[in-house]
C-alpha cells in the first residue's frame, strides 16, 4: 500500500507516529477482515466489536479527546492522516472511529464539567462506547443543515417539550450512524417550530435506556456496510434539564461551537483520500499484472491515461486536505473551503474508485471484489452530513460577502 511516495518531512514526530500507526492498523487488522464482514448479509451485521476493542486500545477511538479528560488531543493534521490511513484498509470502519471525534470536538465547545464528568468519563474509559448524532428526520434531511432561510417549516420536527425539570421528546430520526451499537446520542429536537430551524433547535445528550427512547430499523446500505445507520425512536421518552447541551434552543450554535458540521465536511473528505489512495494503487497493481495485446495493461496508453487521471485528482484532494488541515489547526481557515473541499473530495471518490473499476475490467463488477465495494462506497458520499447538491448552497455566503465588499457578484 505504499506505491505513492508522499514527502514526510513537514511533519512532526508525533504526527508521523501517529500516521504509522494508523498505517499498520489498517493493514493488520482492518484489510484482513474488509470485505469478509462487508459480505455478511442482513442490516447491521457486518459490525465488529473486535476490532472496535482493538482500534480503541491504540486511541483511534478517543483520539481527539482533550488529554486532561485521558484522551489524545491530536490535532487536524494527524486526524487527516490517520483517518486517510484507517480508510485505506476500509473506510467504513475508519468512520465507525471517527464519528467519536465529534464528541471530542463537542465536549471542548459546549459541554459542562458536570455533563464531561457523567458522558466524556465514561466513554473514555470503555472501548466498546461509541456514540451517535440524530439530525436527520424521514421528512428533513439536508435542509436541517442548508433551511430556505426565514422558513419555519424546514427542518427536524422530533419536538421537546419542557414539563419541570424534565423533557418529553416525541418524533423519528433516520439513517443515524450507529444506531443499534451506539451508547449516548446527542439529538436535535424542535423546542421552538414557529422559528428557523436554526433558532429554534436544542440538543439533547440521550443515553441508551431512557424511558421512551428506541432503536427502530437497522437499514441495510449498498455501501459502507459496517457502518450501521439506524432509526432512533422516541415515544414520550423522558430526559432530564441537565442533559441539554449548551442553551435552550442554542443547538445550532452549539454546534457550531463543537464545530460539528465543519468537521463532519473535513473528516468526510479525510476518508475520501483514503479511499482514492486505496484505488489508485489497486489499479496499478491491476495494470501491472494483467497482460492484454501480449503487453502489460500499463504499457496501454487509454490504461494509462485513466491511472494518470486517477492520481492527479488523488493528489489534489491530499494537497486540498493537508491545506485545510493545517489552516485549521492555525485557525486561519474559511469554513466555506471546507464546505468545498466536501464537496470536491465527493467528486473525486466517485470518478477515481469507477476508473478503478473500469481497469479492472468485468473483473471489477463482480459482487464482493475490492473494486466493486470501493465503488459501492463511493456512493454513500453524495447523501452525507447534508447532501451534496445543497451544499452548494455555500455560495450564497461568498455571494454575501463579495456584496459587502462592494463588488457585486
Ligand atoms: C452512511 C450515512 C450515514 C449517515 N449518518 C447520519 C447521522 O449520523 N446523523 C444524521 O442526522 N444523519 C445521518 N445521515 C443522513 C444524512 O445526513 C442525510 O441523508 C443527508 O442530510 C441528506 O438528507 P436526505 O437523505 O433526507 O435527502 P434530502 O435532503 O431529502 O435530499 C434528497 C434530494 O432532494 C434534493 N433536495 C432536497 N431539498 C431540496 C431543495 N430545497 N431544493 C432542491 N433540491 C432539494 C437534494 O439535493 C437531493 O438530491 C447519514 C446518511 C448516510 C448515507
């Protein structure tokens, strides 16, 4: 796996550590067990727990926890790093991992001492905790995160109701990453419908075993089949005030604090080059061996022309990554590139895993073959933490802004 030769040597010790030992992980543990539990059939059993156990004890798990709170506080740049190289041996189990690190990122923005000591503690301490987050509904889905603005019927309609010191949540949340082996989730709950879904949101730490609260459907996915999604249900479910994270009716800003939304885009794209890494090196590997015309497919030059293709755009999304990565960790960054680099890194995983495909011939296509689950993968992209074409809404925001410099747009 290491056929593309990268420049280490702007990195620091501990980050390149760090990346090694992503890189031996995925090779050792996670490649081996790939595509045996993407095979399994029915929803939710690929899961492992064993390699969860496994991942954790190396601190892939509570890798962006803060240090005081007995995490691992690596910064953005070893996060790209390691969830590149996690999601080179599966990108499915490289998100089972970092879907935690909201919760990292959460607990520094938004969380008191006293919830860090009842939720952080805990999860810390147990390898087998994972967590989740319920936004999307059945009838919201990307317009939570992109509203037509000033529009109060957009949006998540699971509703809280304040009764003492007590809430009653009543509503569905869908396709929640997940589902069915989590242990906490955080959840958006209408408290205010007559206002913008984005003024009118609280987030709710919900633990497995509240009163009303369930797991409904474990839904069976084409791609990323380890990765459970799953319906949370709540039935008059009963949590208490203290479990509110950040203000009444100051989720999204809470979020935003916990920078949820901008690091679900950047890890996003983080596996994306993973995965591109992976199938760039699978087709040339394919090349390499396969012979046709009595020459090696690489000696081809149409051959040629789809790996050359495949490592440029490969390259690209690393330098676009590592760019961002650093720009974040110096907090120099414009959330709207990081939006873009969502977006782009979704282009990119579509066309270089379907060249891969393609070399590899009707080989390629056949069920559970490496090139077809990369693909399968891929897919999964287009519909994830927002969706693809709405988040092209973020160009209002530069519209916006080159408006208030005078400019027009
Ligand atoms: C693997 C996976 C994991 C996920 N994990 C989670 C999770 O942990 N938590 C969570 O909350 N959600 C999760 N989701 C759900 C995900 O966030 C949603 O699928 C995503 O936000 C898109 O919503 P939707 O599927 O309802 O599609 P919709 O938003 O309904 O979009 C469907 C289509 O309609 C178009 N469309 C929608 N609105 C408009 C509009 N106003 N104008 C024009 N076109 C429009 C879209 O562009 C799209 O093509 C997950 C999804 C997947 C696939």
């Amino acid at each position: 796996m290491d056929v593309i030769t990268r420049p280490a040597d702007d990195l620091t010790d501990e980050q390149r550590e760090w990346q090694m030992k992503a890189r031996r992980f995925a090779r050792e543990e996670i490649r081996p067990i790939s595509l045996a539990r993407d095979a399994i059939e029915g929803p939710g059993a690929a899961w492992d727990w064993e390699i969860i156990r496994k991942g954790s004890q190396l601190g892939f798990r509570t890798a962006v926890v803060p240090k005081e709170w007995g995490g691992h506080a690596i910064d953005f740049v070893t996060q790209a790093l390691v969830m590149a190289e996690l999601a080179k041996g599966d990108s499915a189990i490289s998100k089972a991992f970092s879907q935690n690190w909201k919760w990292g990122h959460l607990i520094a923005g938004a969380c008191t001492n006293e919830q860090k000591e009842r939720f952080l503690r805990p999860f810390v301490a147990d390898d087998t905790c994972v967590l989740g987050f319920g936004g999307t509904e059945p009838n919201a889905g990307s317009d939570n995160r992109y509203p037509p603005e000033d529009d109060p019927r957009a949006g998540m309609r699971l509703g809280a109701e304040r009764r003492g010191d007590e809430w009653i949540l009543n509503g569905e949340k869908t396709f929640i990453a997940n589902g069915g082996v989590g242990r906490l989730f955080f959840v958006g709950a209408r408290t205010d419908p007559d206002v913008p879904v984005t003024e009118g949101t609280t987030v709710f730490m919900v633990p497995v075993g509240t009163p009303g609260f369930r797991i409904g459907k474990v839904f069976n996915k084409a791609g990323w089949r380890f990765y459970q999604n799953a319906e949370l249900v709540f039935e008059n479910a009963r949590l208490p005030h203290a479990n509110v994270l950040g203000e009444v009716n100051g989720g999204t800003r809470a979020r935003q604090k916990g920078g949820v939304a901008e690091f679900n885009d950047f890890e996003l794209a983080c596996n994306a080059l993973g995965v591109c890494e992976d199938a760039c090196e699978s087709a040339l590997a394919r090349a390499k061996s396969e012979r046709r015309g009595g020459k090696p497919l690489l000696d081809q030059q149409g051959v040629q022309m789809k790996l050359s293709e495949m490592h440029m755009l490969t390259e690209a999304l690393r330098s676009f990554v590592m760019r961002i990565a650093r720009e974040i960790d110096r907090g120099t960054h414009d959330p709207v590139n990081v939006v873009l680099l969502m977006n782009y890194s979704s282009d990119v995983i579509q066309r270089v895993s379907t060249l891969n495909l393609r070399i590899h011939g009707a080989a390629g296509g056949v069920t559970n073959t490496h090139a077809e689950k990369l693909v399968r993968d891929a897919i999964i992209w287009t519909h994830l933490a927002g969706d693809t074409s709405q988040r092209l809404k973020v160009i209002r925001r530069l519209a916006r802004r080159a408006g208030a410099a005078g400019r027009g747009y």
